[in-house]
C-alpha cells in the first residue's frame, strides 16, 4: 500500500500482512485494538520510527523489534497511542471531585490512570488544592504507558490556549505566566507541579505500582481502546484500588453497565464503589 505523495515520507512499502503484525503486537503490549480505519495513521506515525532508524521497510522494523526489542518498544508503544486531552474536559465531574475533597478527610488519594500530557492531572490537583481543608495534604498519582506524554505532563508548560478553560484567578494561582521568549506560554508553579507524582503505568501489566485504596480514579477515555474484556478487567481491579464510598469517573463514550455490584451510578459518567471486596464479588 503507497499512502504518501509527501517526499519527506513516502517510499516505505505498506502491507496488509505489516499492519496485521502490528495490530497484534500493539493489542499484546497495550491492550489497544486497531481498527481498519488506522492503517493510515499507524503508517504515518511508525514511518517516523523506521526512517529514524535508518530502515527501509515496515517488514524490516518489525523483525527488529521482534527480535531485538528492547527500547525500541516503548517508542513503538508511544508512536500509537492517541493522546488527546484538554484541561476540565468532561467538566462535570469536577464539582464531584471538589466536593468529594471537602468532604472526605485530611490526605485525599487520587490516581489518573491515563494522564497523558497533565492537562487531566492538573486540572484534579487545581480542584484539590483549592478545596482540601486546611493543614490537608493529598496524594495525587498520574500514569500513562506513554512515557513522550509523561515528560511533557512533568513540564507543565502549555500554550495559552490551551489554558483557556482554566477560570482566570485559578489559573493565577497556579500557573506562571511565560515572558519574553516564553510569551503566550504558561507553566505550573512549583506548589502545583509537587502536588503530582507522574509515573509510567500499563494499565494491561498483571501487577500495578500504585498504591490504593484511593478515594478516586479518574479513567477517562482510555477503555474506549480496549476490546470487552479488558474493559471489565481493568474496571474490576480497579476496585480492587478504591475505598467504598470512592469514586471513579469514566469518559463519555464509555460505560459501566455490568459490573453494578461493584460501582453504583453517583452521575454522568461517575460511579461510586460499593460492596466489600471485589474478589468475594467476583
Ligand atoms: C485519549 S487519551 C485520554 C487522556 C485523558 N484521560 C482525557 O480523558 O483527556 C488516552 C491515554 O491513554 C493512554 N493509554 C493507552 N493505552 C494505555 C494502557 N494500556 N495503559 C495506560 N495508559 C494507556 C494513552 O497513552 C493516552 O495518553
């Protein structure tokens, strides 16, 4: 398959068996399953992969990482993920997040299991640092697979408009704003940025290094690139990780319809989690 007129990238034979192989080794590694309609996108994003190392061929690449592995791993995990994010997207839960943290006790646990690029994770530590009571300190953990997303999020530097949904005198209190070459920039203040701790997270590896019970978890559009099982796999032990009376947001194209002995509909997208343990349960 020859996709590309752009010289920069084109030239590098496309086979329906090189994109076979590729949607098998994505969904093994990462649980993400590949559709038809990304052939072109996996094309476009591993090009860059294969031109950088010198290859000449999809067949090529994928023998190597087959055979070497290696770092080349991660790259190939963090070329075909999707990313996209935006501070308070899915701005509803964030009221629920607040009052959860006025609320609840002194230390609030929160993890964000898809953080990709921050603007999820900072827009939660925002919401905990202006209702936490006072002399309360929270716990606030972000992970992705994507370890390129990770080290943008620990930046926390961001355009303007990207900010934009950030109410002004919130975005005052902690973010600074860029000058001179830094102009139309913004970065998280120190006291914002240590409220978060980034780290790489499979959501798919059979052990997690996070440590729960957490009164939140935020799992926003990410289950929409696992097939039904991981889906329910994941939601399970991600009980496993909550206290009861803890909340889980999920994203709007998701849902959580069969597993209603473990997480109790609390608003959009956002469930409670009852029961005991998720093993008697399951
Ligand atoms: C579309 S973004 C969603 C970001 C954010 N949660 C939001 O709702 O705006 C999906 C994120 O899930 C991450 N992801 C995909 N597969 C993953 C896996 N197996 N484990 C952990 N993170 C994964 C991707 O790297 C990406 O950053």
């Amino acid at each position: 398959m020859a996709h590309d007129n752009n010289p920069n990238t084109a030239g590098f034979e496309f086979t329906a068996g090189d994109f076979e192989r590729v949607r098998k080794l994505i969904y093994a590694r990462a649980g993400i399953k590949l559709n038809d309609s990304k052939q072109n996108m996996v094309y476009s994003r591993l090009t860059r992969r294969i031109r950088s190392l010198g290859l000449t061929s999809f067949g090529a690449y994928l023998d190597r990482l087959e055979r070497e592995g290696g770092a080349e791993w991660q790259e190939f995990v963090n070329a075909l993920t999707t990313n996209l994010t935006a501070f308070y997207r899915e701005q509803h839960h964030f009221p629920m997040l607040a009052e959860l943290v006025r609320q609840g006790g002194p230390s609030p646990a929160i993890w964000c299991s898809a953080a990709s690029t921050g603007e999820e994770p900072y827009s939660i530590a925002m919401t905990v640092a202006d209702n936490l009571p006072r002399g309360g300190k929270a716990r606030i953990v972000a992970t992705d697979i994507d370890t390129n997303v990770l080290a943008t999020a620990r930046r926390g530097v961001y355009p303007d408009e990207a900010v934009r949904p950030v109410p002004p005198d919130q975005l005052r209190r902690h973010f600074l704003r860029g000058n001179g070459p830094n102009g139309g920039l913004v970065r998280a203040r120190p006291a914002l940025a240590q409220m978060v701790d980034f780290r790489p997270l499979n959501l798919l590896d059979p052990n997690w290094d996070v440590k729960g019970p957490f009164d939140a978890i935020f799992c926003r559009n990410v289950l929409i690139y696992f097939d039904k099982p991981t889906q329910k796999r994941v939601l399970e032990r991600m009980a496993e990780q909550l206290r009861p009376g803890g909340l889980l947001f999920i994203g709007h194209s998701e849902n959580l319809t069969d597993r209603r002995d473990l997480y109790k509909l609390r608003g959009k997208t956002a469930y409670e989690r009852v029961g005991a343990d998720v093993r008697a349960a399951a």
